[in-house]
C-alpha cells in the first residue's frame, strides 16, 4: 500500500505544481509518457491532479483527449512530504536529460 499523505498537504503540492510549475508538468509528462501513448500525439496540456507514496499523477491532453498518467518516484516509495519535492525535481532533472532540455538551476 503506498503512503497516502494528508488531503491539506496533497492540495498544497497540486496548487504549487499548477499554478508555478506548468511547463515542468509539460516536460515532465512528455518525457515518461509511453511510446504507444505518443503515437496519439504530443502532449499539449498537463496538470498534477494526485500524489501518494509511490508516484504523481497527471492529467494530460493529447489531440484534444484528456488521459491519466501516473510516474513513479524515481528514488522509490516516500512517506515525507520533503521528500516530494526532492522526487519532483529528480523527475524534473531525469526528463530534462531525457529530452535534450537544459535544466534551470534548483533554489
């Protein structure tokens, strides 16, 4: 069972990705979306709609069709909320390598 965090911390995370991180939400669903799922075209919208111990999830749209994507942490299950962070910039980090995309520098 992954760890669920607190509904005040997980609406926190999913306003703070939202409304200050929408290109990373982009980049990131971009680069961890199926080969299959691109054949249905590029990702032109994504939104972090849920998080847990395990992973995020996003809601993307492609040719129009909304669909589920869930990442998984990649330094494994988390029970911190600090430890989000750390596993969405890691993801952020790990598409920017994937995709060829110079990294901002992390405050």
């Amino acid at each position: 069972m992954p760890h669920i965090f607190e509904a005040d911390v997980v609406s926190a995370i999913l306003r703070h990705m939202n409304g200050d991180h929408t290109d990373d939400n982009l980049l990131i669903t971009r680069a961890f979306s199926t080969a299959e799922a691109a054949e249905d075209g590029e990702i032109t919208d994504a939104a972090m709609t849920d998080l847990d111990g395990d992973g995020g999830v996003w809601k993307v749209t492609r040719s129009g069709v909304q669909s589920e994507l869930r990442i998984a942490w990649p330094s494994g299950p988390i029970t911190e909320r600090p430890a989000v962070r750390r596993e969405v910039v890691a993801l952020y980090d790990l598409a920017c390598e994937k995709l060829g995309v110079e990294p901002r520098p992390h405050a």
